[in-house]
C-alpha cells in the first residue's frame, strides 16, 4: 500500500451523472461518489487531514499536516488516538510535507525541524525505529503554497526502505534503508529545455517514485509536462509515456518558460508549480495519477490510459493523496472519503 500526503487542493462544484453500467471508457469523465470514510464530526477534529489509510485488518492512519501529528481511528470505534505529535526533536514533527504508510501498520513521514530535510520511520505503535537527516537545507522548487513536494516532500515508503526524488544526484530517484544509508539510484533526468537554468532543470525532473507489484518503479514527474516512466527492478527504462486529456490542455498551453524565484538562504531558487498532486497503484498494478484540477487518470501496468475519474463527496474533490487498501475501495483526502471503483 503506498499513501502519498500531500497539501491543500480540493474544488466543489456540479457535475455530470456518471453514465453508470457501461464499461470504463478513457474518452469520458466516471464519476465516483463516496460510499463511506471517516465521519465529519471525526475530521473536523484534523487541521488538515493530508493522509488517509487502512492497513489490512487495522485501524485508519489520519495525517495532520497542519497539526503536526499522526493519528489512528478504529473503524468500529471513532476514537482519535494520537501516536505522534508536535515537536522538533526525534519522536515527533515539525513542518512535516509527506506521510506513507505499509501494510504491516509501520509508516514514515517527512518533515523539516530549523529547514532541515528529515525522514523518520515509526513502528505501527508510533514508537520511532528509524531515520535519518538529508545533507544542506530544503530548497523548496516544486510545491503548493507552503508545502514542499520536492526533496523529501516526495517520499515514498516500502516497509523496508524509502524513495526519494533527488535529481540533484544525476538521478531521477535514490532508494535509502531506513537509516539512510543509499542503496540504488536509476532513473537518466530527461531534457527539459531549461538545462541553462540549473534550479528550473531539476525542478522538472521531480517527481514521485511509486514501486510496483514486478518489482519495479513508475516514476511520474511532477511539474513541467507530465509524463510517466516506468523502471524494471535492476533499473533499465521500460517505457516513457506522456501523459495527456484534454482535461490539461489549458494548463499546459498556459505553462511558463520562466518562473519567479525567491530566496532560500545564500541563493535564488524558483518555486515551480506541479501538475501532478499526488499518485498511487493499486494492488492490481494500475497507476493512478491525480492532478492539481479535480481529475485522475488511470493507467495500466503498460502506461496506457484506461480511464478518467472524478471523486465526488460534498462537492467534487481534487485528490490531495490516494491509498488503496482493498477490496477494490480507495481512500482520498482532503474528507477522509472512501470510493469504490
């Protein structure tokens, strides 16, 4: 199970009914209405609930970016019981841009105590078992409003290790232990047309690093045109996808070929919008691709798009993260909201 947390997003306004009992069709928009999650008097405890799953037999795990915790919720009882709170020191978080949890219940987030990049590992008790600090400070180039999806913003983890996107390296993404010790990188930046712009050129080479059930990794970048990768476990490129619907047409007709930029420390760097928001595969190795507009797209384990979906709830949702935890269910923030599919 993978759950990427990340900000703010969301969007309400009418739709379409969904043509509901015909086949999944990519030239068309599927509408999904929420058949459960967590109840609103539960969430509105959250400041901003950014992460939401279910491990196998267990309780919800609720992400609170904006409270600086993790909390679980028993689906049978809808008690918050808190495992790790506020606070710069190991054990707990500060300013943290990304949560991911296993199937065994244990779970990493990414935070940034005094603007340092640090990932912590905790036990499915919220007992700390791991972690480690990244070298230098975080240099926000890709992120929504105060939240940083790039460095450690695009953690990924295993249940036995992290991924990050770090393409500062000359690689598209770095597999650590849990103690942060390096062990693979893969992944050739692609060419941006920026490469005289050192900042702007990483910047579009950011993105999320998803593992897959064969053993390899989707790689979908985040900003810039959107595209898709997909690695085998020993590293070698399978294929390369663009991702495009006539959904992105006007954000992508409408992208710059200059960013504003603003001070981090000694030096300028650019602050450049994603179109991508978050991602996921499901346990049938379809990957899920949600953007900053309220659609996702779903591709096959092949890269071709098998169709568009829209989250609907109070209102339409633009996915801020997306966890599957079975029985052909998703789990979406923000809300807290489930859908089958």
């Amino acid at each position: 199970m993978r759950m990427s947390a990340r900000l703010f997003l969301f969007a309400f306004c009418l739709v379409p009914f969904a043509l509901y009992g015909q086949a999944p069709s990519p030239g068309r928009v599927d509408v999904l209405s929420s058949v459960g999650g967590l109840p609103a008097n539960v969430v509105g405890r959250f400041r901003e609930p950014m992460g939401f799953a279910r491990v196998p037999n267990g309780p919800y795990y609720v992400f609170d970016r904006r409270g600086h915790s993790v909390h679980t919720v028993d689906s049978h009882d809808p008690k918050v019981r808190t495992l790790v709170e506020i606070g710069g020191e190991d054990g707990r978080l500060l300013d943290p841009s990304a949560f991911d949890v296993a199937t065994d219940g244990s779970f990493a987030v990414a935070d940034a105590p005094g603007g340092r990049e640090r990932v912590q590992v905790f036990g499915a008790a919220g007992i700390r078992t791991g972690g480690f600090t990244r070298p230098g400070r975080t240099a926000a180039r890709v992120g929504l409003g105060s939240l940083v999806l790039s460095g450690v913003g695009s953690l990924v983890y295993t249940g036995r290790s992290i991924v990050l996107s770090e393409p500062d390296t000359g690689w598209l993404l770095t597999e650590f232990t849990t103690l942060g010790a390096p062990v693979r990188s893969m992944g050739q930046l692609r060419p941006t047309g920026q490469e005289g712009d050192r900042e702007v050129h990483l910047a579009l080479n950011t993105g999320l690093a998803l593992p897959e059930p064969s053993g390899g990794f989707f790689f979908i970048f985040l900003a810039g045109a959107p595209a898709i990768r997909k690695y085998s476990a020993s590293g070698a490129l399978l294929f390369e996808r663009a991702i495009q619907g006539r959904q992105l047409d006007e954000v992508l007709a409408a992208m710059p070929q200059r960013w504003p930029r603003r001070a981090v420390g000694d030096r300028e760097v650019p602050l450049v919008p994603p179109v991508v928001r978050t991602a996921a595969v499901d346990p049938e190795g379809r990957l899920w691709v949600s953007f900053v507009l309220p659609y996702t797209y779903v591709y096959d384990a092949e890269g071709e798009k098998l169709r568009t979906v829209q989250f609907r709830a109070a209102g339409v949702i633009a996915a801020t993260s997306l966890a599957f935890p079975g029985g052909g269910r998703v789990l979406v923030t923000p809300g807290c909201y489930e859908f089958a599919f």
